[in-house]
C-alpha cells in the first residue's frame, strides 16, 4: 500500500531583501506576501490571477515604492519589480514597520517633481 505524495507547506518564507524570516500570514490570519520590516517582497504569479504566469514568474525583488489607500479606507502596498518593472500591490498588515511605510507615503511630499518655489508666483 502505498501512501499519499503530500507537498511540504511551508508557512514563513525569508526576505529578499534583509533575509527577515517571516511568517506567510499576517496577524489577521490573511497571507502576507511582504516583509514586515523592510516591506519588500518577491515578484511571484499571483494565484488569484487566471492570465496566471507571465512577468510574475521573474522572481525579482519587488521593491516599495508607493502606499494607494482603497475607498474602504485600507491601505495598500504599491512595489515594483527591480528586474522586470512590473507592479503589484498587497494589503498593509498591522505589524509592518509604520516608519518604513510613513516614509513612502510622504516621499511625494518631501521630494516634489516640481520646484516648490512654483507655489509663490501662483
């Protein structure tokens, strides 16, 4: 008799970026695809995607690069691949460092694509 293959889950996953092991669910019980410290993630085929495959499968460092706040009031992480350029985004979980993500949704502010000087002849 012979017994079943079953495939190794694994349950935490070490970062790319600061080698953090870090667990795959959240404190919420959802699955985390981030680091909670440095934010970074590895560009992977999203499961819930049906086109499946493509650019995902490049398994580059997805750096962050933006936080997008949904209509629920949630927010979201924005990071883009530094091997490929493409983009993804994964919910903001409780425990993620608030310093890290606080400095990404000021960039915008802090480093301007326009001289702020242009709001005085205004």
């Amino acid at each position: 008799m012979s017994t079943p293959h079953h495939r190794p889950t694994t349950d935490t996953f070490s970062c790319v970026r600061c080698g953090l092991t870090v667990s795959a669910a959240a404190p919420d019980g959802n699955p985390r695809h981030h680091c909670p410290s440095c934010l970074h993630a590895r560009h992977i085929a999203d499961p819930a995607d049906p086109a499946g495959g493509g650019r995902g499968d490049c398994r580059g460092r997805m750096a962050p690069i933006a936080v997008a706040v949904l209509r629920t009031g949630d927010w979201m992480l924005v990071h883009r691949c530094v091997r490929c350029d493409g983009l993804a985004s994964s919910p903001v979980h409780a425990d993620d460092n608030q310093l890290v993500l606080m400095r990404i949704a000021v960039r915008p502010l802090a480093e301007p694509p326009f001289p702020l000087e242009a709001f005085g002849a205004l």
